[in-house]
C-alpha cells in the first residue's frame, strides 16, 4: 500500500511519484485537463496515503480531492531542485554548478551552485508552444500523436538554414544553423509539407530557443554543463536530439536526467518522507 504520494500539478500534465509496495519510487502522469483521473486514481488505490502538491494548479486540483483540503504545498522551484539534486545522486551526475532548464508549459531557467539555486530567466516558449500551435497549423489536438507525428516530420520544408541564405557566398557561420525558423514557408513556396513536417518545425523553434538562452545563460555565470529537465522531454525523442546537438555545437554539455518531467514530483514526495 502506498502511504506516500507526490503531486506536480502543472499547466499541461499533472506528475505523481509515489512508493510502490515494495518501496520503490513509481510514476504516473495525467493530462491537467483531467484532474477527475487523478481523484478516481488517489481514491481507488491509494486512499489513505500523505499527499504533498506543489505546481502552479495545485490550488485548483485540491478542489477536486475533496476529502484531502488540508494538504501540504511545496514551492514548485524549491520542489523541482529538490527533485533535481536526487535524480543526479541516483544517476551519480556530478556537478557543482549548472544552469538548469524546466521545459514544462513554458521554460523556466535556474542557476545551482551546490546545494543553493535561483531562478535567473524564462520563456513561454514549452509545451504549451507544440499544443497550441500545433493545434493551430494542423488540427491535431493529442499531445502524445503531436510528438510521435513529429519525429517524421522533415524540417528542412520549413526552416531556412544559413546556408540556404549564403548558397554559393563563403559561410560566415556553420551552414547547418537555422538561419530562420518557418521562414521556409516564404521562401520555399514550391514545397509541399505534411502535418509532421510543421510540427516538427515547432519542435525545432521550441529546441533552439530553449537551448540558446540556456547557452547564453552558461556564459553569463561561468558554468559548462546544463542540465534539461521537464514534462516536454517525456517520450519526446526529437526535442532532446535538437537541444543536445546545438548545446553540444556550443561547447556546452548536456545532460537529461532519466525522469524528465518528473522532478517536482520527486521533490514534493521527498518532502513528504
């Protein structure tokens, strides 16, 4: 039976940890829109276990679990660190000092030295960017088909490369970087796309941008290594590839912890121990 549960309710997808019966940490994850699942689940299997929420829709999922208002909450960036720092002593990562990426609905961007850490910038662009525009470009309205539709997806329909702009002209900048994302759409009118071809155009604006204001936040505080956590990156293969090979082309080292989106659930049942 578990006696313990932590709850990272976010924008896109709630994330629980939790102790199996044989006092292993497990996962489950449920779409934000579904917070009735994540009653019927709590209620039917783990009724009497502690729960610990934390996430910015904490409030409104407590609404749902009726019997269980006096819940305790945990900061979302103090449970996301907590969450962090264990999954690195669990993977034995070593590392001082990283820039830390939380590529959830948007991204929300950390410094850690040692045990301390603070929130240094953000973006909107995340998970809520391939949903809503997405759902925008190609009707598609499943999270999980938008992501596994994407990895067939050619981005070289959509985006214009530097070497596109430059052609003959010596390169000032490696050929290969995007030069303009979806600008391919202006200026390669001619192509024909597939609905796995813009979504996967998407995938390389949210990639890029993310993995950039990581770089350039590794430069402003000294660090090499940056660490990509978030819901984003769960089954999501393509992204991953995106921000390590451009984090790598900037001479900075990636690194993905095993359980992308689940460390402010991690961080919340820790808490709850």
């Amino acid at each position: 039976m578990t006696t313990r549960i932590g709850i990272d309710a976010g924008g896109t997808l709630t994330k629980i940890a939790y102790w199996d019966r044989e006092n292993k940490m497990s996962f489950k994850s449920f779409l934000s829109s579904d917070f009735q699942g994540v009653r019927e689940w709590i209620e039917n299997k783990h009724s009497s276990s502690a729960i610990c929420l934390t996430g910015g829709r904490a409030e409104q999922l407590k609404k749902f679990l009726l019997s269980k208002q006096d819940l305790p909450y945990m900061v979302e960036f103090d449970a996301t660190m907590n969450g962090v720092m264990y999954q690195m002593k669990q993977e034995v990562i070593s590392s001082s000092s990283a820039i830390i990426a939380n590529i959830g609905t948007g991204t929300s961007i950390h410094i850690m030295h040692d045990k301390t850490h603070s929130r240094i910038a953000g973006s909107g662009i995340g998970g809520g960017t391939l949903l809503g525009l997405g759902m925008a470009l190609t009707g598609l309205t499943n999270y999980k088909e938008m992501i596994a539709l994407s990895k067939d997806g050619k981005r070289s329909t959509i985006d214009v490369l530097v070497s596109d702009i430059y052609k003959d002209n010596k390169l000032p900048i490696t050929g290969s970087l995007t030069a303009s994302n979806f600008g391919g759409v202006t200026l390669k009118p001619e192509q024909a796309r597939s609905c796995a071809d813009l979504l996967a155009g998407i995938q390389g604006i949210i990639g890029e941008v993310v993995a950039t204001l990581c770089i350039q936040a590794a430069e402003a505080h000294g660090v090499k290594d940056i660490i990509y956590i978030g819901s984003t990156l769960e089954e999501n293969s393509l992204l991953q590839e995106i921000i390590e090979s451009y984090t790598i082309l900037k001479n900075k080292n990636p690194i993905f912890l095993e359980k992308h989106g689940y460390s402010g659930a991690i961080g919340a049942l820790l808490e709850n121990n």
